[in-house]
C-alpha cells in the first residue's frame, strides 16, 4: 500500500500549522503531504477531476479521494488510536461538517492569513514531502 497523500495549499497559514500539527502526530509516518499546485498532484489525480474538485484538502488514500470534512476525518482513521475517536463526527450528516469546514475555508486567509512564500519543510520532515 502507498502512503496516503494530503494535499495542501502552501501559502495557508491554516493549511501550514495544520500540517506541522499532522507531522508531530503521525508518530509511525504514514501521511505524505504535497502542495496541490505540485507535479506530484498533477499527476496522481485525473486532469478531468482537477477542475472539479472543491477548494479543499485533498487526501487521496488507497486511490479514493476525499475532500472537505471526511478528507479530515479520513486523516484520523489513518492515524488511528486516540485520533479514532473524532470519527464520531461521522454521525453527523456529511453536509453539516462540511458547512462547518467551508466557513473556515472560505475565511481562511481573512483570519489567519497568507504566507508570502512556500512552506519549506525542515531536514527532518523532508522525507515526507513529495515533490
């Protein structure tokens, strides 16, 4: 099985701070990560789909892709142990979560802002980034 992959926008401070969370608790380092305007996205997800896709995280795990609320929740199934236990918010209708995730999303840059650069990961984290 490959690693699951998670998709990003790399200029999201949001995005960023929650991917640096992601590294610290993905203790056996099962997560890739990769900005979604990278070559690695280009070309792992279909060039019918690009164009269709919410603006949204991106997990692509055992070729299914997730976006939005179960994108995250995906994430802590493949984490597993304590991090299982938010798939309780899977008993809430999918488009609640995603209500909830949209409002940040769409407010994302306003609150928290925009990096002027490129999240560079540090030496240690280099491995888990795909080009």
């Amino acid at each position: 099985m490959k690693n699951p992959i998670l998709f990003y926008d790399d200029i999201c401070k949001t995005c960023i701070f929650s991917i640096r969370f992601l590294i610290r608790i993905d203790k056996k380092q099962k997560l890739r990560f990769s900005p979604i305007n990278s070559s690695t996205f280009r070309q792992t997800v279909n060039i019918n789909q690009q164009d269709i896709l919410p603006d949204s995280v991106i997990l692509i795990n055992n070729g299914i892709i997730f976006t939005k609320s179960e994108a995250v929740l995906e994430i802590f199934s493949i984490l597993g142990g304590f991090w299982k236990l938010c798939l309780i918010f899977r008993l809430l209708p999918r488009c609640f979560r995603d209500k909830g995730y949209d409002l940040v999303a769409k407010n994302r840059y306003r609150l928290f802002g925009k990096r002027e650069s490129c999240f560079i990961p540090n030496q240690n984290e280099k491995q888990l980034f795909l080009p």
